[in-house]
C-alpha cells in the first residue's frame, strides 16, 4: 500500500462546515464527503488515507520524532543519545517527569484518533457507492480493512492511556464527540470483537499490488497479543482469554523466519516472509510522491552521520552477551550484530567491512561506544541520503512464535512452549535453550523478547504485563518510575481543553 492520500481530511471539513446553514449554496465542483463517494477507486483512495496515518507518519522529518520518543524512550534497553537531551519534552519522557502538557505523546493521541476518524468514515460511507461501480467482495475487503486499522489504532491508543474514547461511529455533528472515556474491558471489547470479525474476511495474503495490507494473519497476530495482554489485567478471566489467545495465534500460518535478520531493518528487503503487518514507504517521487522518511539520521549516532537520538543501554548489551559466545559461528547471538555496532573483532575484519563500509575501530576512533544498527542503509552513501524509505516491521512471525510459547507456559503446557523458544534461537545461530521448568521457560521467553525486539518497541508493554516495569527500571537507574503515574500517559491537556 504505497499510495498516500489525506482526501480525508478536507472531506471531513465539507462534512462538518455544510450542515451550518440550509441556505448555503454548495458548489458543484467542489469535493465533499456526499460526492466523493463514487466508484472503488475512491473507496481505495480514502483507505489509503487511512492507512497513512499508521505510526504516526506526520511527515518525512517528524516521523521519527513522535513514535521513538513515546514508545521507546521509557525502556530500559534504550538511552538517550547526546542531541536528545536538548529537547525538554523528550527528556522527561525518560525521566517520567512529563506532564499531561507534553507534546509528544499529545500527537501520538490525535494522530491515532485522525486514523479513527478515517476509518470510521470509510466505513459510514462505503455503503453509498453505487453496485454498478464496485463489486460487493470489494466493498466488503475495504471494510474490513477499514475495521482493522480502527481497532489497530484503539490498541495503540489502549497500550498507552488507562482509558480512551472508543469512537466506533463517523462524526458529522458537535454531538457526535460527547462519550465518556470506556472502561479497558469495554475498550478490549471494541478492539477484539472488530479483530475476530475482520478476521474471518481479510485474505491470507494480499495480492502484489497491495503489498502491506492488512491480512488475516495480521488480524489474528493481533487478536491474539490482545487476549495475551488481557489475560494480565483481567485474572479473573485469564484462563479463557490465554486459549481464546492460543486459537487466534495458532491461525497464523504461511510465515517462515527469515534468515538474514538484518536485511528486514536496513532497507535490502521488504515485506519478506516473516513479516505480517510492515508500515509501507517508497523511494518513488513520480508524479510528485513523497513516501520517504528521516529516521536513518534520527537513529544513526552522530560517528555514523547521524543525529544520535537514541542508543541501545548498557544492560541491552549485556544482554545479548550474557550466554557467551556460544553461536554456531562462534560469536555471540547472531541478532546482537545485526542489531548493534560494537567493538568486537567482527566489525574489525578489514576484508568484510561492515560499518557502513569500513571497521568499527575507523568509525568510532578506537573508542567503545555501541550504537543501534537497525534502520541504518548499509552503505555510508545511502546513510547521507536526505530521505530513505527502509519500511518498519509492526509484527513479526517471531513475535507470534514467542507469544505461542509465553500462552502455552501460562497454561501449564510448559513442555508445548520450549520448541517455539528454540525455533527463534536457532535463526540467531544459538543452540537450544537449557531448563524445563515453567519459571525457566519464562524466565528465557524474557530473555528472548529483550533481544529480539529492540526499536520495535513490546519492551514497555512486556514489563506492565509482567508487573516488572518498576524493578526493571529501577535496576538501570531509571528511579523516577512510578507505576501509579506511569504505567499509562495521562489524558493530553489539549483534550481536555477540547472536552
């Protein structure tokens, strides 16, 4: 899904500002949400708006600015680089120090809410297009698809605030905005109920032309992670939603674990077999399209050309090394090289330079400074490229595979997990796990999880799950944490204002 329209936000003025008299005159060549509605391709037009909004893809250079430093700047495993403690309203994102004033995640709320309302009206006004212009098995496809990215976007909105606004409805009316903030448990609800349902409708695979969207695999990755996560806050029910878990995760077939792990973060492939739901850019500017992005400079530390915003901590590191170097090929965990630049002898071989086209001693002047390597070109030309296009997995085979294993050691089906751990690590070159117990397994999905998803941004939501966020934090000198006030963003004082 390349294409990227914002129709939907100039149709949503017409909506609104044409009920305010009966005596305006509308133009009969203007575009509004009563006469866009004509045919599959601009029923297609609008959900690519709606796709368009996935992540936060507010433009090229802000993209990286609201969806890091939200999500990924309260984890332990990552820590500010230099630049970013120039910016106040990031540093106390690391610091819990925020208050409900704090642009970032302000945007964060109003870019996933902007995402509902276009979906929502995708939705309200499928119906209307005329037979003659759109198959029913087309109309049904684009809303369900519409329906996932709606749910998709209450579960961001849900990972991070206590409580939201579901907005199951397209407003066209002041009156439309007045709900009051769900319960989870409704809010849960809302987003499993449109996940089971698309589920059932969306294809296995989309066809080449509409490479990105949603599947059912996607559905059902994300149905099942739901349930997983609901099984923690509702222990009363929590036997039933970790198999309603198992039966959605256990639906997900087709996808393979690929092997060249790096290849899936610096732009070399896209959308590969282990990928189930991957936000989409595009090095095409034809007809004045623009689908690139800045992240490269946002995540590159400054020795590799970029801004340094973020780097990997010091207990990341630690541990990818904690089992040693005990690889097949002899070095540690295949997934630390490929996910982290750092002094060790394999970024050293002048005859197979690898940081960016040199050693890692050249680039970092001898000095030991590891740096995130994903989402870094491969070569220092792409590196000093304006823009790149490398496309963001949002939901991997092996995150199924290690959420199969966590559902089946908390159903007591501890012997059932351990091959779903093994098979993740034997992609990593690393032999099988050691330990039979139901805490050894867990303690290794943990293990896991830590190294196999850095940037991708579960770390947070793993530890609230767990309950270990707090001991977590405070364990790498992050004490400012308090689970009352933190464990969820606060509603944005601008919706406050709003309301």
């Amino acid at each position: 899904m390349n294409k990227i329209f914002f129709i939907l936000s100039v149709i949503g003025l017409f909506t609104v500002t044409s009920c305010s008299d009966y005596l305006d005159q509308q133009s009969p060549d203007e575009l509004t949400s009563n006469n866009f509605w004509r045919n599959k391709a601009d029923a297609e037009s609008a959900l690519a708006a709606t796709y368009s909004q996935l992540e936060g893809a507010v433009d090229e250079w802000a993209f990286a600015e609201v969806k890091w430093p939200v999500e990924a700047y309260r984890e332990d495993v990552n820590e500010l680089g230099s630049d970013a403690l120039n910016y106040q309203n990031w540093v106390e994102l690391s610091t819990f120090t925020y208050t409900n004033g704090n642009s970032q995640f302000s945007t964060y709320w109003k870019l996933n809410y902007r995402g509902i309302s276009n979906a929502n009206q995708v939705i309200d006004k499928l119906p209307q297009i005329p037979a003659t212009t759109i198959t029913e098995a087309d109309r049904t496809q684009i809303g369900a698809e519409a329906r996932f990215l709606r749910a998709y976007y209450h579960m961001k909105l849900l990972l991070n605030w206590e409580k939201i606004y579901i907005r199951n409805k397209y407003i066209t009316k002041e009156s439309d905005l007045s709900v009051s903030l769900s319960t989870r448990a409704e809010a849960w609800d809302f987003i499993i109920n449109e996940l089971k349902a698309v589920a059932a409708v969306l294809p296995a695979k989309q066809p080449q032309d509409k490479t990105g969207r949603a599947t059912s695999g996607a559905a059902n990755s994300y149905l099942g992670f739901a349930y997983l996560t609901r099984s923690y806050e509702e222990t009363a029910q929590k036997q039933n939603f970790l198999n309603e878990a198992l039966t959605a995760l256990n639906k997900v077939q087709g996808y393979e674990l690929v092997k060249d792990y790096v290849s899936m973060f610096d732009g070399t492939t896209k959308n590969t077999k282990e990928s189930i739901f991957e936000r989409q850019f595009s090095e095409t500017t034809a007809n004045g399209a623009f689908y690139r992005n800045a992240l490269h400079y946002w995540m590159a530390a400054a020795e590799l050309g970029g801004w340094d915003e973020i780097l990997p901590s010091a207990m990341l590191v630690n541990e990818f090394k904690k089992e040693g170097k005990i690889a097949t090929t002899g070095n540690y965990d295949t997934r630390l090289y490929s996910t982290i630049f750092f002094k060790d002898p394999y970024f050293n071989d002048v005859n197979n330079p690898l940081v960016l086209g040199t050693t890692y001693d050249e680039k970092f002047g001898g000095a030991d400074k590891p740096v995130y390597r994903r989402y870094i070109p491969n070569t220092q030309e792409k590196m000093n490229q304006e823009f790149t296009a490398i496309n963001i997995p949002l939901m991997r085979y092996a995150n199924v595979l290690l959420m199969q294993a966590e559902v089946l050691n908390q159903l007591g089906r501890t012997p059932e997990a351990i091959p779903y751990i093994n098979k993740v690590r034997e992609r990593a070159d690393m032999p099988v796990m050691t330990g039979t117990t139901a805490n050894a397994v867990q303690a290794q999905i943990e293990h896991e999880r830590i190294i196999e998803f850095p940037l991708e941004n579960y770390r947070f939501y793993d530890l609230r799950r767990w309950g270990k966020t707090k001991t977590a934090l405070d364990a790498v000198g992050r004490t400012g944490f308090d689970p009352a006030k933190n464990n969820f963003y606060p509603i944005p004082l601008t919706e406050l204002q709003a309301n």
